[in-house]
C-alpha cells in the first residue's frame, strides 16, 4: 500500500476527465458514454504528463492545487512589491555616481 500524502502538498496542473471506450462489445460504452477517469494533467519540462487518479484522491488533489495558486499569488504579489521598491528606488537617484 502507498503511503498517505502529506496535508501540506503543492501540486500545479489542471483537473481533467479521461474518456475512454474499452473496446468490449458487451460493456455500456460500446452504445452509451464512455468510462471516465478523473486524472492530473502538467507539463514538466515542456513535456505534458498524466497522473490517472483514483475518485477518493480528487479531494487530496484540488487541495494541493489550491495551495499551489495560493503560494503563487503570494510570490507574485512580494515580486511586484519588491518591483515597486525598485522602482523608487531607482527614481529617487540613490546610489547614483557611485563607481564599481
């Protein structure tokens, strides 16, 4: 069995549905809807890879992917404040006329 994963989790990607027919002529989706397997879709190095995932993980999952938009939104929000301090900093003339 695989070991639990942990509360505090970052996982960045999107949520997707896998649609799939199995190919078995007496299965429901031969006439009707395919089966669905919920699934973590990222791209890693420009590579698109995908986690198929079991329906009891999906809580676990958007959890990590809301506290991966959450940390994002917060380096964002310190990088423009620390552009902002540049910035001024910049405009305010200081450190100007000194030699390297």
């Amino acid at each position: 069995m695989s070991e639990p994963l942990p509360s505090d989790l970052l996982l960045r990607g999107s949520l997707i549905i896998l649609r799939r027919k199995c190919g078995k002529a007496s299965c429901h989706c031969a006439e009707g809807a395919p089966h669905e397997t919920p699934a973590l879709s990222t791209s890693v190095r420009n590579i698109t890879q995908i986690i198929t995932l079991r329906r009891e993980e999906l809580p676990r999952v958007r959890s990590a992917l809301r506290r991966y938009q959450q940390a994002l939104a917060t380096l964002d929000r310190k990088a423009l404040r620390g552009l902002a301090l540049l910035r001024r900093h910049v405009r305010s003339g200081a450190g100007r006329g000194q030699r390297r």
